[in-house]
C-alpha cells in the first residue's frame, strides 16, 4: 500500500513541477502533495542560505526556522550529505525538538547539479518507526527530480 501511494505521488509530484522555474513554488507543492498524501505530521524543506539552514514551504505546525549546520537531524543530513531515517528521535543525539509530538523523522538532501546541498527535505511522524527503505527511494527519487532545478 505504501509503495504504491508513493508511485501515484511521485508521478503527481514531477507533472507538477514540470516546467515550472521557482524553486520555492515547487517545494511548496511537494510538501503539500507529500502531506496530503501520506498524512505525515510535518513536511518541508529547509533550504541552506548563508551558511545555515532556514526554514523553507511547509505542512504543519509551526516550526525552527533556523538550524545550524551539523546540528539535529536536517544540519547533520546536510554535514553527511546523506539521508538520515531515525526511528526514534529521542535516541538521536542532539535532536531539535521543534515539537515534542514528533517521534519518527526522515531527512534528505536536495543536492544542486554541481553536487553541493542545497537544501533538505524533512519529515516528521508522531508515530516511532514510521521511515523505512520504500521512503527513502521514493523521497530520494522526488528531491533528485527536484535538483535538476538547481
């Protein structure tokens, strides 16, 4: 059942960012089609600007609007360069509590063409556990379409 949401939105996401040229249009679009679909507790990208990440369109409740690099989940993505699933948040050393309802998160990295991170995607669930592997593919899949941009 998941998999198969994930083929229906991922297909949604790149029509509707097919020839569109803002970045920060897309992203609001993902996130709301990501959200919508999946029913996650918050959705949305941070995108890195003057060396740090700022709080770029999202789904939800309020949210950091700065996190610094090599901190919590999204600073350390972006450090590593890599997605990061973390089944528990309250397991993962320096975590940001934006909220304390959050309790599963995933984030990964938009990557520009030259291969530098541009900004991340990041989702949290209140439920433990929530990410695995199928998410992974598929949100990789969706922030790669979106690098073409950048």
């Amino acid at each position: 059942m998941k998999k198969e949401k994930y083929e229906l939105l991922r297909e949604q996401i790149f029509a509707l960012i097919e020839g569109e040229t803002d970045v920060v249009a897309m992203m609001a679009n993902i996130s709301s089609a990501i959200h919508e679909t999946m029913g996650f507790w918050w959705t949305g990208f941070y995108r890195v600007k003057d060396g740090e990440l700022i709080l770029g369109p999202f789904q939800g409740p309020v949210a950091c609007m700065h996190i610094c690099y090599g901190k919590g989940v999204c600073g350390t993505a972006w450090k590593e360069q890599k997605t990061i699933i973390v089944p528990d948040v309250e397991q993962f050393p320096g975590h940001i509590a934006c909220s304390s309802l959050s309790r599963s998160e995933i984030v990964v990295p938009v990557f520009s063409l030259s291969g530098e991170v541009v900004a991340v995607l990041d989702i949290d669930s209140k439920d433990l556990s929530t990410f695995d592997d199928i998410d992974k593919q598929y949100l990789e899949d969706i922030c790669k379409n979106l690098s073409k941009h950048y």
